[in-house]
C-alpha cells in the first residue's frame, strides 16, 4: 500500500460532532499547498445507490464540491448495509476487507499530493466487525484529528477516551478540533481546552464558533426526509428552516406566526390558514416563510390548490399527520449536501480562520 502521500485521519468522539463540516473545510484549507487532495470514507453507514453501487453519501458531498478525479467507489470501498455486521459474525473475512480498504486507498492517492481520510463517529465504531476507526487510522498508517463539540470538561473526557484506543492500536493523534462553540465562549473555552488537552498530551488545533445556519434544514432536506409530495412547482427548495410553527389554532392566532424562514405545518383540510398564510406569502415581506407542508394525507380543494399553485415558496405534501411530521423536522439531523452553497462556502471560511493547517502539516 501507497506510505509515501501524506495524510490525515478525522475521526470524532461522537456522531454528528462535525467530521464532515471539518473535512469540508479542510480540502479547501490543504489545496493552498497540495493543489490535489484526495479523499476517501473506507468505512461508511449512510450511503446512497448510484450505478448499482452504494457509495458513502460524503464521498459523494466532497466529489461533487471537490471534483475529485477518482472512482467513487474508491472513495467509499465499505459501505454498511443493515445485514453487513450479522454476515460479517456469521463467516468472517477481515483480510479481504484490509486489503480493499488499502486498495481503494492506492487509488485514491494516485496523482495526488495529499489525501483526507474520514472515520466514522468514535474511535471504537466498527470494532463489532473489526474495522474500528482506531484499526482503519492504523491500516491506513494516518496520523488522527479528533473533532469534539464545545465545552471544556466533557468534550475532554470524551476525547480521552477515544485517545485510550487509538494509543492501544498505535495510532498518534496529532490534536483536537473543538466544534459548535458558542461565539462568547471562544475565548475562555480556547484557552482553558488547551491547557486541560496539554495535559493529556494533545495540541488544540482549532475552535469553530457556532453557526446555527449549518444545523437548519432545507425543504430539499425536510421533502427527502418525509418523503414528501410538491404541490407547485418552487425554485426555492433550498430555503432554509430557522423555526417550525404547527397550525393547530384559529387564524387569527396564526398569522403572527408567519415570519421570516418559519415552516408552517397544518392539516391539508385547514383550508382557511393555508388562505392566510398564501396571502401573508403574497404580501411585501412575501419572503418571510420558508414553506409549508400538509399533512394527513388530506388535499385542499381545487381552489385553494390553484393559489398554492401560485406561490414562490415550496408546499408539500405528507401522509402522517402534524404532531409526526413536526417531530421528524425537529428530529432531523442535518447533513450539508451538494447544493447547499451558502453552507459549503461558511465551512470553507470557518475553517479557513478558526483552524490551524499549518501546525497541521507541520505535525503530519
């Protein structure tokens, strides 16, 4: 296997800490100085099918922003389907996995200057079918980053642990990135991490503040997620939600809750606040929502559909009702896509002024 490249393993202390945001940004950051950065997922969960084959939905986030040259395939060799741990403990073949990871590395790595390796959550993910974070850095022969979310204490004890299992499998963790720190704490949570990580022996190599826009869904996200029907024929799928407002009262009530990038949840058969809301829509500050989803399985009249019609923002269509389709959008964990411009562009710059890359290479 390919030792020569330089690179870099982002694991984190839990899921959804920010690896992806980090690795993102990072690309952008290390073309400054290696113009061809290569990436690879070896062991990805979430995955979609394209060509018959089930690539790592970031595999296919960081070809799409990145152009990366190479087979998706081998950006994504692993992918987790729901029997892969069951097959796995029924008649194991570890070697063969090695041995793909370390080829779609090669290839990966070929012609370029520098490769970005990303885990998946914690250290200790994929030990039931050995292939753990900590085992993949070391077959891989990558130095670790570990991503952790804000704070001082916790965000410590959780990066000592994870640092416990890449020691035992020989792995060096070069530092500590600390994501989603609240804007007025940057300064104290920056310098008291980097003494409490000092003392376990780990550089701090960034703090990113938080942004509340990169934890905000799109309709494009919240439509997928519900599996959603459009209603009209909208240009602005990519409006992002800041708030979510069920219309369960009278109208009156609800008008006050038409504001800028709310989503509005009601019955298909509410027929009179789908009127307020389209007029409110309709109005000079016709920007304000975000769009709107109907639900129950119940479709408006053949009037109201004709004004739904008309409206710049999405309307959607979902079989469950309110109280479900509520909890789902509050529940959704938010992941940047492709076409998230206005997203992808803040992580590039977020990165690019809260993280350290030259320390980076300097300990790579």
């Amino acid at each position: 296997m390919n030792t020569e490249t330089p690179r870099v393993f982002i694991a984190a202390t839990r899921q959804n800490d920010g690896k992806t945001t980090t690795s993102l940004g990072l690309i952008a950051a290390l073309q400054k100085k290696y113009p061809r950065v290569g990436y690879i997922k070896p062991v990805g969960q979430r995955f979609i099918k394209i060509d018959e084959q089930k690539i790592d939905e970031d595999s296919v986030l960081m070809d799409s922003v990145y152009q990366m040259n190479c087979p998706l395939v081998d950006m994504s060799p692993i992918a987790v389907e729901p029997d892969f741990t069951r097959k796995y403990l029924q008649s194991s073949n570890n070697e063969a996995l090695v041995k793909k990871i370390q080829k779609a590395f090669d290839r990966v790595a070929w012609e370029k200057e520098f490769v970005l390796c990303e885990g998946s959550g914690h250290a200790g993910v994929g030990s039931v079918f050995d292939l753990s974070n900590a085992q993949v850095a070391k077959i891989l022969g990558a130095k670790v980053i570990i991503v952790t979310q804000g704070g001082i204490g916790k965000p410590i004890d959780e990066v000592a642990l994870n640092q416990a299992l890449f020691e035992k499998e020989g792995v060096e963790i070069i530092g500590v990135i600390i994501n989603k720190v609240l804007e007025e704490k940057m300064e104290f949570i920056t310098d008291f991490a980097r003494r409490g990580l000092k003392r376990k022996g780990l550089e701090l190599l960034g703090v990113i503040p938080h942004r509340e826009i990169l934890s905000r869904p799109t309709l494009t996200v919240i439509r997928d997620e519900l599996d959603a029907e459009p209603l009209n024929e909208s240009d602005q799928m990519q409006n992002v939600v800041s708030d979510v407002v069920v219309g369960a009262m009278s109208v009156n009530n609800a008008k006050s809750f038409f504001k800028r990038g709310v989503l509005l949840i009601t019955p298909g058969d509410r027929e009179d606040i789908i009127y307020a809301a389209a007029a409110s829509i309709a109005s000079a500050d016709a920007e304000a929502m975000a769009g709107i989803v109907l639900t129950g399985n119940l479709r408006p009249h053949a009037d109201v559909m004709k004004v739904i019609s008309t409206l710049p923002c999405p309307v959607l269509a979902a079989t469950a009702d309110s109280y479900k389709v509520a909890s789902k959008v509050h529940d959704l964990t938010v992941k940047t896509k492709p076409a998230d411009a206005e997203k992808i562009s803040l992580i590039r710059d977020l990165i690019a002024k809260n993280v350290n890359v030259k320390k980076i290479l300097d300990l790579i």
